[in-house]
C-alpha cells in the first residue's frame, strides 16, 4: 500500500510540473492549435484521429519546437516507466505501476490545466494528445476514460498480487 501512495503522490506532483510546461509554453509562444483539415488525417479510430505526420510541424510551429516537444514527450515516458520499474519487483507490478502513474499523472494534468488556465472548458474540447509518434487529436475524455482504466485495472492487479503474497507468507 505504501507503493502504491508513494506512485500516485509522484504522478500527482509530476502532473503539475508537466500542466506548468504548458501554461509556459503557451504563454511564451501564444500557442493555439490550428484547425486540423480532412486531408491531414490518416487514420481515425473511435475518439481518437491520428494525423499524418507533416501535420505536427503544423500544429506546433516549427521543426525545431517539435523536436524539442517529442523529446519531451518521451522523457515524460522515460520518467514515468522509471518510477514503475523502481516500485515494482517483477514485470507484471511494473506494469501495473506505470499504469497506474500514467493514469494518475494524465487527469491530474487536464485538472491542473483547468485551474491554470481555465481549460479544458469542457470534456468534450479537442485535444493533441500526443505527438509521438505521429500526432494524436481527440476529446478531452477519451485519455481520461482510458487513464480511469489504467488506474481501476493497475489497483485491481496489484491489491489481488498484494493478497496472493500475503497469502503465501501465512
């Protein structure tokens, strides 16, 4: 239990540095998305449209931004897969872990942009979800209810584990 507070203290706190990014970022750059035209998308999925990958140019200015912006997407995921690899003894906890923190960090960063910068207004305002490694767009509620999940499954996963070991030992 321990673990699992430690995880989700981390992913809450990591979840306001990244929202602080964005604020900055936006502030700095008066981002808003452009409009995302038909012919820039490649395949879309239910609440989810991948778009081609001239499009992320596009939507974050220049070549040089969105290659700073992918890699720090994926030092996110490098942090992220780091605290689960720490908090978790074999590859099935890992994995519970990092689902859980990426869960957690993923609504806690849409409520921290809500109390900074007043967005999302709505569930259903669009989003670029991720730029790694082509650009995702979709709803505010689409990453929320798959986060849901993740963390509903992870704590399912990993109080059945706790209650297996704990069995063992008696």
């Amino acid at each position: 239990m321990k673990t699992i507070l430690t995880v989700i203290i981390f992913a809450v706190a990591f979840a306001f540095i990244e929202a602080a990014v964005v604020v900055y970022l936006r502030h700095l750059v008066g981002f808003t998305p452009p409009p995302v035209g038909k012919d820039e998308i490649a395949v879309i999925l239910p609440g989810i449209a991948f778009l081609k990958s001239n499009a992320a140019v596009k939507i974050v200015g220049s070549q040089a931004m969105l290659y700073i912006e992918m890699i720090r997407e994926a030092a996110t995921l490098v942090v992220l897969v780091s605290v689960a690899a720490l908090a978790g003894k074999r590859l099935g906890e890992g994995l519970a872990y990092f689902f859980l923190a990426f869960g957690i960090w993923d609504i806690f960063y849409y409520v921290f942009l809500r109390l900074t910068l007043g967005w999302p207004r709505t569930l259903s305002d669009l989003d670029v979800l991720f730029l790694l490694p082509v650009p995702w767009v979709g709803p505010v509620f689409v990453p929320i209810l798959i986060s849901a999940i993740l963390i509903l499954s992870s704590l399912v996963y990993l109080n059945r584990r706790q209650a297996l070991l704990k069995g063992r030992e008696e």
